[in-house]
C-alpha cells in the first residue's frame, strides 16, 4: 500500500538520494536546488511512501501566473526503479494536479527528455500534448519535448457535497 503524503524537511537526504538514482550528473538536482524547491512557497511537494515508511517517489511542480492566469509546471517527478509500473507515478501526478487546482492553475507544463519514451508515453497517458521540441535543454546536448495539459477546474458544488460542506 502506497500512501501520498506531503514532503517534509527530514526528507531531504532521501529525495536527493532519490533523484540521484532516476536522473545522471548534470540533471538530477543538487541538494541546495532540492533544499529551494521544498522552501518555495509557489511549489507543491508530495512524496510517495510504502508500507515499511520508505520513499519509493516523490514530484514537485510550481506555479506562477502568465497572462493573469495561474500556470503549474512539473519541476520533477521520480520514482525509484524498483517501484516503477505499480501507479505510483500516477497518484504523484494526482496529487499534484489536485494541488495545482488548488491554486486556481488552469494548464500544467513540463519538459521531457527527446530519449526518455517511457516518460513521454506516461505522460501522454496523463492527458499531456506535445507544444514543441526545444534544442539542447538538458546538459546542452539533449533536447526536450514541451509539453502541456488543461486542468479542469475543480466542482465546487461537488467538493462541497462530498466534504459535507455547504
């Protein structure tokens, strides 16, 4: 059983370990990087924790406004190798779109790697599109894939009824 829950302070060491192991030198982030996101009031950060208590993923994602419309952008989301396949991914990427409307965003970007299918096909399977290629974004050397997703707005009524609210 795999429990979302939101990424605290402690956690530092485990998701810079983390996302050592998902990404190489050069793109995983350093832990002061690690340290600004988590610090970030803009930002939203869930980890991914099995039955034993262990981080087995976690994903970040900020938000922003652009136009006078509130955008989110996925920074990273890793799961550990070992726990790939198992819809951990998936309920990361829940969390942070329920986080994201939260904030009022109505689209959600991020960037993937040209030589990363299996991320490219998770995230088509999220309901992103491809925008564009851009040159280089990784390390200078390996482009990216823009991509995008509308988030429908959260029901207001229906989130009322279902918390027992007004």
């Amino acid at each position: 059983m795999i429990r979302i829950r939101k990424i605290e302070r402690e956690d530092l060491e485990r998701l810079f370990t983390l996302d050592r192991l998902c990404f190489r030198p050069g793109i995983a982030y350093s832990r002061a990087e690690l340290r600004d996101l988590l610090s970030n009031p803009a930002c939203i950060s869930v980890a991914a924790e099995d039955t034993s208590s262990d981080i087995v993923g976690f994903a970040i994602a900020e938000f922003y406004v652009e136009a006078a419309k509130r955008i989110g952008h996925i920074v990273t989301i890793d799961v550990a190798p070992s726990a790939r396949k198992q819809g951990i991914g998936q309920a990361l990427m829940g969390a942070l779109f329920d986080g994201l409307r939260s904030q009022q965003a109505i689209l959600v970007r991020l960037e993937v790697a040209v030589d990363n299918p299996d991320a490219q096909s998770f995230y088509s399977q999220q309901g992103f599109v491809k925008t564009r290629r851009i040159p280089g974004f990784y390390l200078g050397t390996v482009d990216a894939l823009a991509m995008q997703k509308v988030l429908a707005p959260v029901n207001k009524a229906l989130v009322g009824a279902e918390s027992g609210g007004k």
